[in-house]
C-alpha cells in the first residue's frame, strides 16, 4: 500500500503535516517515560488528533471521498489499538478512553 503519514492537518483546503512541536506536544502529554513514542495511549492520541482534523476538514469539503476513506482507515486502525490495550490493560484503556473523550 506504500507508506502512509498520518500526522497530517489541514490549512487552507490542503494537508499540512503537524509540526514537530504539536508532534512532540501530544507525545509529552500521553508518554509513559520521558522517551516513549510508541505506547499504544501516543499512538491513540496522534491518530485521534489527525482524525479530528480530518473530521474538521470534511464538514468543509463534504464530497472529499478519498479524506473519507482515510479517515476510515485511521478511525480502524485508532480501534485495534484500543482494542489492544483494553485486551493487555483495561486500567489504562479506561484512562486513555476518559482523557481523550472518546466513546466506548
């Protein structure tokens, strides 16, 4: 399938790749220890804060079928990463669930 990027945000109609700052942001507030990158509560938080600008994008350009399927792709991929930690730790499932405000 290639190589996808999937910290993208959009300005002005057009993907704009987050900053390295908003990046290390998001990492910052969700790592387990001072050099996680790839817990699964960092993963959960990148992919959801692309999912909500993808969600912000398509209220704009509601025809944008391919930024749909994306956003589908990254909504599944964001669920067998919940569905990991809720299968490992259901303590810490809880708490990246109630943090990020999402259903389950």
């Amino acid at each position: 399938m290639g190589n996808l990027c999937y910290n993208y945000r959009w300005k002005g109609g057009i993907a704009v790749p987050l900053s390295k700052s908003e990046k290390e942001a998001i990492i910052k507030q969700y790592h387990m220890h001072p050099t996680d990158t790839g817990s699964p509560e960092v993963q959960i938080a990148l992919l959801t804060s692309r999912i909500n600008q993808l969600i912000e994008h398509l209220k704009i350009h509601k025809h944008d079928e391919h930024s749909r399927r994306g956003l589908l792709k990254l909504v599944g991929q964001r669920r067998r990463h919940l569905a990991y930690l809720h299968r490992k730790d259901a303590e810490r499932y809880r708490k990246i669930v109630e943090r990020l405000g999402l259903r389950k």
